[in-house]
C-alpha cells in the first residue's frame, strides 16, 4: 500500500482560528472537584487548585476553556459561584444526580484560566432561568458601569472584569435529557431576546446558539432552521455535537468515524447558507463544534453510581490506541472544515471523558487521546491546505470508499514551517508516503503515536502509548495503526 499526498501551498481552506483547539469542563463527576480543584493535594496552590494539572494545561496551550456546562448550566444559578465560599449553597445538581458544593464558581474559575493561558467560553442557564439572569451575568463579568452586578463583582474582591468575550445560549437544547428542555420555537424565542440584552450589555460579546446535539436527533434540521430564522441577526455561530464509540468492537467501521463527522458538518453548513439566502443577508453564520470526543466506554459502570453524591467517578473512559487515532482523524475533519468551523471543544479536559487524569492524592497521567490533541493544538497553526491524497481505500457496513490514510496539511507563516498530519487506518500494512510539495523544506522530524495493540492503555502507572520519533526524512512511512504529524522548515 503507497499514499500519494499533493500540498500546494496556494489551495487554501483557511486561516486557522486557534479556538478550534479548545476543550470544555463542566461541573460533572471529576473535572472540577479532584480534577483542576483539590486543596488537599501537595501541589495545590493557595485557591485549592493542582499546580502540577495546571503546568500540564498551560504547557499544552489550551486556547479556550467553555464552562460550566454542558447539562450541568441548565439547572445553574451562578450567582451560587460567587463571593463568599463559607456562605456558599450545595445544591441537588439535576443534570447528574449529584451534589454541587459551588466550592468553585465563576470567581475562581476565570483566575484559574487565566492562569492556565485560556480564555473562558462561558455558557449561560436557558432552561431554569432566561434573558434577566444572563444579562446580569454579562454585567458581572464584562461591565465596569457603576451598577448593582459590576458593584457585586467587585466586592467580591475583583476591581477589573474578566472580560469573557464568548458565550453559549444554554445547552442542548433541544434534549429531552436537559434540564427544561424546550421546542426549537421557544427555545429560539427565549435565545433571541436573550442575545439581545446580553449584547446591550456589551456588544463586544460573540454568541453561540445551540444547534442539534446530534445529527440523530429527530428534529434535526427543522431545528436549525428555526433557530436560525429567529435568532440570525443576533448570534454568531452555531453549535454542533457528536461523539462517537466502537460499541459493536468493529474497529475498522469505528476508525471511519469522521465520515460521519464530515457529513454533519456539510449538513450544517447548507442550512446555514439556506437561511442567509432566505434573509438576503451578508452575514455567514459559523459553527461551533463545542463537544465532540470518543464516549462510550464508562456508560455501564456509570449506571452503578450511587445519587447525591460530591464527585463520583463518573463518564472516566480509559482511552486506548484506537480511541486516540478516531481523535486524530476528527481533528483532521475540523481542520477540513476550518473555513466554517471556527470553534471546537474536545469534551472534555480532565477526568471526563478526557486526555488528562488525576488520583486523588496522586499524579497526573495522559490519556493515549492526549497526544494528538497535543500535536494539532502545538503545530497545527496558522493556514488549512486543501491536500490531494491518493492512496486505497476499504468498506465496512457502514461505510463506503473509506481512505486508508486520512491527511491535511498546514502552514504556520510565522515559523517558516508546514506541517502534515496523517492517520494510517490500516490494521497490517504499513504505507510509504510520496509528499509532492511546491515549495522547497527541510525535514524537521517525524512524530508518531503507534503500538502493537488497538486496544492498549494508558494508566497512572505506565503510558503503553506515546509518542516517538523517527529519523526518516528521505523515506516516510507512515506505521499501521498510526497517527503521524511531519514537520518541515519553510527553505
């Protein structure tokens, strides 16, 4: 098997925006409380939270944090977050059937970030609550008027606002899981008036409203629609979510998963474009890929979880190396679609469903799916290329004409340098790579994450799967089962 790989640095997609990168924690079971927030733990600092999982994010670069949900936000009163800790409710958290201490709320949660180098995405409560409690939340955060919320602010020992420029309209929406889950009629309503008064508080702000939390849903479609016919004036991006699982262990069917990424996104964007035709307007509405992932693997154990508890075990999949190759083709879709797909947030950073874990007490460790959310986040900056691959392709049931090796490119102005990422889907063949370039590089090198084992995992005790090098320059291979990032030098 050989793969032929066209780069032309002229056939551009997009310059990339860096928030494709970003990632997600939300008040469920160990993201929060034992996760980034553990006072107990020899390294915390002088708030309660782990410098060593802070180190971690702020070596990785994370460019945006969306917070605190997810399910989570539409049973949130975030006022519950804020001032005084020792005068701070527990509440029955809805969304998990467990219990929120609010011992971290917004007040720690953006210093944490900004500590770590990430922005706040930050998501408002559109299932309990509606436009009043938003806009407050806006004033909070972003206003330096003299008035009652901005006051507020600042008595709880904040001079400066935190100036959290993007912001989710609820979440999901359209579930019969969420908390006050809505048609796509009220839930436009309530969106649009909402997007109003949080942008007369500061119209410097940018809107996501929520689109289908899957492409299965039944109200697909006529719920973009919807919200979009309403709403269109007053937002800025769409969302998407997907997660995908190998639940049948048809690891060749389960390896072409960003098919069905690439479709969604498609889908999408026509109607995007469907109802900015039907508006005459100039505006393009975006997308937000705000949670997409592999999920599956903790679905039974978590049924075992006993109600009301403080932050159980609960969604900690155990990643292994088939796992963090259906990641690296998923960043490869959204590097695709980076023309339209402007943000995106791996669900989520730590603990759930997550590249980063932690003991309690103990040590952080990388999931195998750390690596090429790494690699893409540290070296896929810059400019998307559209790639010609030529190379073999395969069938399942599910799928047809799935290529062998999945591949884009990009080109990071500022460092001189032009990056390939490529997924090598075959499960015995190794494949030579033929690179034609039109520009003249120099081999920087070749990372690879591989193994003998599609089902191996990493622990706290040892990464079975990591990254090495290789020294091959004149003559790439890329390895069966195998995520590869090949750097050059612009010469």
């Amino acid at each position: 098997m050989n793969c032929k790989l066209t780069v032309s640095t002229e056939k551009v997609i997009s310059k990339i925006d860096k928030r494709l990168y970003g990632s997600f924690i939300e008040h469920l079971g160990r993201a929060v409380y034992g996760g980034i927030y553990e006072p107990t733990h020899s390294t915390a600092d002088k708030d309660g939270f782990r410098e060593d999982v802070k180190e971690l994010i702020r070596d990785m670069q994370v460019p945006i944090i969306r917070y605190p949900g997810g399910n989570f936000v539409s049973g949130y009163n975030w006022e519950d977050g804020t001032g005084d800790k020792s005068k701070r409710p527990k509440r029955m958290e809805l969304a998990w059937m467990t219990i929120e201490t609010n011992e971290v709320g917004i007040d720690e949660f953006q210093d944490w970030a900004k500590q770590t180098g990430s922005e706040v995405m930050m998501a408002v409560n559109l299932g309990t609550r509606g436009p009043e409690e938003a806009r407050n939340l806006v004033e909070y955060c972003n206003s330096t008027t003299p008035t009652y919320y901005a006051d507020m602010r600042r008595k709880n020992g904040f001079e400066e606002p935190f100036g959290i420029k993007l912001w989710c309209l609820g979440n999901e929406m359209d579930g019969p899981w969420q908390i006050c889950h809505k048609t796509a009629e009220e839930y436009a309503r309530i969106a649009c008036e909402t997007a109003k008064v949080m942008k007369w508080v500061d119209d410097s702000i940018e809107l996501v409203a929520c689109g289908s939390s899957g492409k299965d849903m039944p109200t697909f479609g006529i719920w973009e629609e919807t919200v979009l016919r309403e709403c269109y004036e007053h937002i800025d991006y769409l969302s998407l979510h997907s997660y995908y699982g190998n639940r049948d262990n048809d690891t060749a069917d389960f390896l072409a998963s960003s098919m069905d990424m690439n479709a969604f996104i498609n889908r999408v964007v026509g109607i995007c474009d469907k109802i900015q035709a039907e508006k005459k307007s100039d505006k393009q509405i975006n997308l937000s890929f705000d949670e997409w992932n592999v999920w599956f693997h903790s679905n039974e154990q978590d049924k075992e979880i006993p109600k009301w508890t403080i932050a159980p075990h609960q969604l900690e999949d155990v990643y292994n190396l088939e796992d963090a190759l259906v990641v690296g083709t998923l960043l490869i879709t959204l590097l695709k679609h980076s023309d339209r797909v402007k943000i995106a947030c791996l669900a989520q950073l730590v603990n759930v469903i997550a590249p980063i874990m932690t003991e309690e007490n103990g040590k952080v460790w990388k999931q195998t799916i750390f690596y090429p959310y790494y690699h893409a986040m540290r070296y896929g900056q810059g400019t998307a290329l559209d790639v010609v691959c030529d190379c073999e392709s395969y069938s399942t049931a599910k799928h047809s004409d799935i290529p062998y090796v999945e591949a884009i490119a990009t080109i990071n102005e500022k460092e001189d340098e032009l990056t390939v990422f490529a997924v090598n889907r075959s499960m015995k063949d190794s494949c030579p790579l033929s690179l034609s370039l039109d520009k003249e590089v120099s081999f920087l090198e070749h990372l690879v994450v591989t193994g003998d084992d599609v089902k191996a995992v990493n622990s706290a005790e040892e990464e079975k799967i990591t990254e090495s090098k290789r020294n091959d320059g004149d003559d790439i291979v890329l390895p069966p089962l195998s995520w590869n990032v090949i750097r050059f030098k612009l010469v």
